[in-house]
C-alpha cells in the first residue's frame, strides 16, 4: 500500500517525489490546495473540493492545468494505483516555477503536485471531547481562499498544543467575532440551534461544514449562519469543529471554561452519526 505522488505527470514514491526549489509556491505560497478524504477507496464529496478548487484558483489568478473531469480522473487513478483504503490526497496548485520575481511570471506553466497518504490522525478527541484555546485571528481579508499560506494557522495550532490545547480558535474584534479554528470550521449549540459563522470570506467555506449544515437541515434541527461572539460560545450547550480530516471534534473545554457537560454532546454526535453514515455510503456529491 504505497503512499505514491504525482508531481506535473511524474508518479513516485511520496518520499522521492520532488517539486523545483524556483516553484513559487514555495517561494511566495502563491497557490492553492484541497485536501479530500478516502473512505474504502472513494474520494468522499470530490467535486465539491474541486468546484472549490477552481473558485480559490480563480480567485488568485492561476490557470488550471488540467480540466476538473481530468483531474478527478487522475485522482481516482492515484488512489487506486496506491490501494490505500483510507486516505487523503492532497492537490496543489502553483503558479509554477520561474526566476523570483514577485510579479506574476510571463510564461510559467501552472504546477500540479497530487499525493495520497494514509489517515493517521488521533481520533480520541472525538470521544472526550477537545480542549481548544481563542486566539486574535490576524490572518488577511480572503481566508474564504484556501491558499498555501498557511503560516498563522502553523503559529495557531502549535500555540494551542504548546498549552496542551488540540486546536486554536481564530477570533476577531477582540472576541466580537468567531471565525474558525485553525484547520477547521466552528459550529455552536444554542437554544437548541445549530449555528456557525457566515461563509463571508473571514472563514474558509469547509465542505464538512456545508455537508453538516445540509445534515443539519434535513434532520430538522433549526440552522443559522449568523456572527457568534467568543461570550456566547463560552455559554453555548455544545461546541464542535469540523473538517475534512478530523471530520468532527467536539470541545470540552474552551480557554480552560468547559462547555456544556464538558463531554461531547448529542446533537452534534447526531449530526456526526449521519455524516459517518453519508462517508461509507455515499459519494457526498
Ligand atoms: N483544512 N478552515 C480552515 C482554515 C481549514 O484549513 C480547513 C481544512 C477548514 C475545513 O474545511 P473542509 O471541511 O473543507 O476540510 C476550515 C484542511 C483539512 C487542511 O489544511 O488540512
């Protein structure tokens, strides 16, 4: 079961796979990425990654280099080829390699860069629940791009583990605004209301997240996506982060205040029970 790369055509091992020290996504983080997860050998809602995939590219001026039906294709070829039941793969895009320059080069051709992994994240939180700190959010004005540059949320996360936290809560307007947490969206339970901050452009609009609101709708729980302060988190009946990878992380504690019962609370395992259930059973398209 091999973790394999595709880096613009070439297939390799991970380990061997190389991207050009000129690639200005390692020079500037001048490109973008999505990450999809696998389940029994499925990308799970890929084309809602790559719909969001082309609006983050056109975003910041990078021509695609494939088709989004080549590129899906090439993707489930990877998976197949590497035979890793649960995955993720990763696809970059950048606008290639040339001479730095800051401007944007005359004939650089865009670089793809694709690899599968296998899943080997901890799972334990999402039975005790997470401790979570907030923290200023002082990333730029387009988070709804997901881009390389990825550093305040580096800064972010290893602040929340340097405190013995599993993830950072980004929160604006000295604690006006929730936004995100550093690799995830934010929900809240309040009044027995599933609510989650505006897809505005401050927050990264998560495809677990949509998929969650969509759940949420259909079970019949009341949805918002309105502004949530950090106050009223903190009193909030339930806490949950969500995202392609830890898929559902609920909050025990926040900036060392517990939430709810301080355990994971039902609705929010409710929603994550049918999101499990649309994994294993659906394409989430
Ligand atoms: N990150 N917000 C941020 C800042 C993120 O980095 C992510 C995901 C999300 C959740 O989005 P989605 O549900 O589409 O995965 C929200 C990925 C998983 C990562 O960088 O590894």
């Amino acid at each position: 079961m091999p973790e394999l790369a595709w880096v613009n055509g070439k297939l390799s091992g991970l380990a061997e796979a190389v991207v050009p020290c000129l690639d200005r996504g390692n020079l500037f983080g001048d490109g973008v990425y999505e990450v999809v997860r696998v389940y029994a050998g499925r990308p799970f809602a890929q084309e809602r990654h790559l719909r969001r995939l082309k609006k983050s590219l056109a975003a910041v001026q990078i021509e695609a280099p494939l088709e989004t039906r080549e590129l899906d294709l090439q993707v489930r070829d990877l998976i197949t080829r590497s035979g890793i039941g649960e995955a993720q793969v990763y696809i970059q895009i950048t606008r290639g390699a040339a001479p730095r320059q800051h401007a944007f080069p005359r004939d650089a051709r865009p670089s793809l860069i694709l690899f599968v992994l296998k899943v080997e994240t901890d799972f334990r939180w999402r039975e005790t629940g997470c401790q979570a700190i907030s923290l200023p959010d002082d990333r730029w004005a387009h988070c709804h791009i997901k881009s390389l540059n990825l550093l305040p949320n580096v800064l972010a996360k290893e602040k929340a583990r340097s405190k013995g936290a599993q993830e950072a809560l980004f929160v604006a307007g000295g604690g006006a605004k929730v936004r995100e947490g550093s690799s995830s969206n934010v929900f809240a339970l309040l009044d027995g209301k599933v609510v989650t901050p505006p897809a505005d452009g401050h927050i990264l609009a998560g495809i677990t997240r949509e998929i969650f609101l969509e759940l949420a709708e259909t079970a019949g729980l009341p949805v918002l996506e309105q502004d949530l302060s950090l106050a009223e988190l903190l009193e909030a009946q339930e806490v949950f982060f969500t995202s392609t990878v830890s898929e559902y992380l609920p909050v025990s504690e926040l900036d060392g205040k517990r939430i709810g019962t301080g355990h994971p609370g039902p609705k929010g395992q409710e929603l994550y029970a049918l999101y499990s259930q649309l994994c294993q059973t659906g394409d989430g398209s």
